[in-house]
C-alpha cells in the first residue's frame, strides 16, 4: 500500500502519496528520467559540473532506455530493483549485463529494497564510484544525476483540484519531449526512513523541491529511478543514494475531496525517495567484494594522468 503523509502547502490541506518510479506514468520520474530542475527553461546541466561528482559514471539503462543506473565499479552496476538488469550506456558505449549475475538486496527483517546490483562486460571504461562512508544527514548538500524525462520550458499552475485555472494553489512542470540524462542538487530533509511501496521496503532520505534557493534545484521523475546521489565529504565524492520513487500530491484513500497530481507533473511540494546506500553498503560489498579493492574517482583520475604523463613521456623518448 502506498504510504500517505498529511502536511500543510500553501495554506490548503493536502495528502501526499508515494510513487514508484516504475509507475511513473504515475510515480518517481518513472524512476526519474532527466531529472526536472528548476533553472531557466530546464535545458541544462547535461554535461558534468566543473566539481565532478561523477557524471559520466551514472549511465542510460531500462527496457527502453529510459531508467538510469551507477557504475561501481569491476563490471558492477548498481540500479533500482524495478528497473532490473540491461545493458547499459556508459559515456557512449554500450556494455551488456553478464546472465545471472543479478541479485535484489535485502533487509534483515520483512519485504526486500527497490535496490539492484549486476555486472557488465567488458568492464566500463567510467570511473567508479565511492559508497558513502557514513551515515547521511538532514541538511546535507546533495547531486544526483539521472536520466528523466525533459520538462517543459514554462511552469504550469493548477488549482486545488489539478486544473489550470486560478485560485492557484500548486506550481510545477509539465512532461516535454524526450528524456536526457541531467543533475541538479538540492539538500536532504529527511532520512533514515522505512517506505513500503508494494512489495519493496526500502531505507530511505529524501529531498523536496521546494523552491528553496538552491541553485539547480532537482525533482526526480519519470526515468530517474536508478540514479545516483552524491554527497561531497573531506574532499571526496560519495555515493550516498539511488533514486527510486516520487512523492506526489494525491488522494491515495480514495475518500477525500481533492483529485491527484496530473500524471507526468512535477510540482514544487513534491519529494525525491532515495535509497539509503550508507545502510546497505556492507550488504553491496558482500555481494560484489571487488567493488572494495577498486580506487576511489579521485585516486582514478590520478592514475589516468599518471598513466597519460608516462606515455607520453615514453612516446618522446621514442621520437628522439
């Protein structure tokens, strides 16, 4: 059953509903494609940020291509648990997942998470991530990545009944053609949560976009579900969660007097639900041992320039 929450939004009552991001006709961003952010006309940040959490290591994945997924590291991905395992685009190259190597994680106790780990072949050429290495914490400044569907240019206004006419209660997005892989940041508001959406339970933080000044402020919607989420800590970026669901404006009991938020919307209110990485990183790297002997982006980087710096070096000598 999808869990309801009752809070106060621009003085009028509402419910909130949870969905998933596999419903995401209805839910997260489908797991969130493009993630909806609130900048200009939301065309941008498809490249990386100049402080690179890891952009290239979050690739395109999903029966359609429509879902998002993180490279660990040895051939190991990391996705949502109901986007599965497909091949997946990493930096423009295609890597095919290795049959049977699939495994959903758990919980000690009751319904597994809506968290997924597989391997590829051959191994991407991306750098891998680094899990987080600590618990996360409200306040937190927080990027994730993922490849949503794209949002319209302009923001949209509904009233308490989801029609465009005033007196205007909510504002947010419409759906617009096509879905790109994009970031945007924004900062955690609650965590260390337990959702139940059908038959997955999942430890969870969450961020809300709320119109709170953070620049390039993210939503996650269709598509972004397998996306990663990234915190910078001692100088280092960590994987600290995995899109997986949206929270929603909705009537979810059926009983009350307001309709639902229109489908393929995001609206300022709304939630982005997170897979809490730190709570099954020792469970991630019992299932993937490799992923731990793997450097970290920061040491990566510096063994690629290392290793560029040597060639070159020996090209010269052997010019000479």
């Amino acid at each position: 059953m999808p869990i309801a929450m009752k809070f106060m939004q621009r003085g009028i009552r509402h419910s909130r509903s949870w969905l998933g991001a596999f419903a995401l006709a209805f839910s997260v961003a489908s797991g969130a494609h493009a993630v909806a952010i609130d900048t200009g006309d939301g065309s941008g940040n498809t490249a990386a940020p100049v402080d690179d959490f890891g952009f290239d290591s979050v690739g395109i994945t999903g029966a359609a291509n429509n879902r998002t997924a993180v490279y660990l590291g040895s051939g190991w991905v990391i996705t949502a648990d109901h986007v599965g395992d497909h091949p997946v685009t990493f930096d423009g190259v295609t890597y095919q997942p290795v049959a049977s190597s699939g495994v959903q994680l758990s919980n000690t106790a009751g319904q597994p998470p809506d968290l997924y780990i597989f391997r590829v072949h051959p191994f991407p050429s991306v750098a891998p991530v680094t899990l987080a290495s600590q618990a996360a914490t409200i306040g937190e400044a927080i990027f994730c990545a993922g490849n949503g569907r794209n949002r319209a240019a302009t923001s949209t206004q509904w009233n308490a009944n989801w029609q465009e006419m005033p007196p205007y209660v909510y504002e947010g997005y419409e759906v617009a053609p096509g879905r790109t892989m994009r970031w945007g940041q924004n900062e955690l508001t609650d965590v260390g949560n337990d959702i139940t959406l059908g038959s997955r339970t999942t430890r969870t933080i969450e961020t809300v976009f709320d119109e709170s000044g953070v620049t390039d402020e993210f939503q996650a919607w269709n598509g972004d579900s397998g996306g990663g989420c990234f915190v910078k800590r001692g100088g280092e970026w960590e994987l600290v969660g995995v899109m997986y669901a949206q929270g929603v404006f909705g009537d979810p009991d059926g009983g009350g007097p307001l309709n639902g938020q229109p489908a393929n919307t995001v609206a300022y209110g709304n939630d982005t639900l997170i897979s809490d990485v730190f709570f099954y990183r020792d469970q991630i790297e019992d299932l993937a041992p490799q992923i731990k002997d793997v450097p970290s982006m920061s040491r990566w980087g510096a063994g690629i320039l290392a290793l560029a710096i040597v060639g070159a070096m020996g090209w010269r000598r052997r010019a000479r």
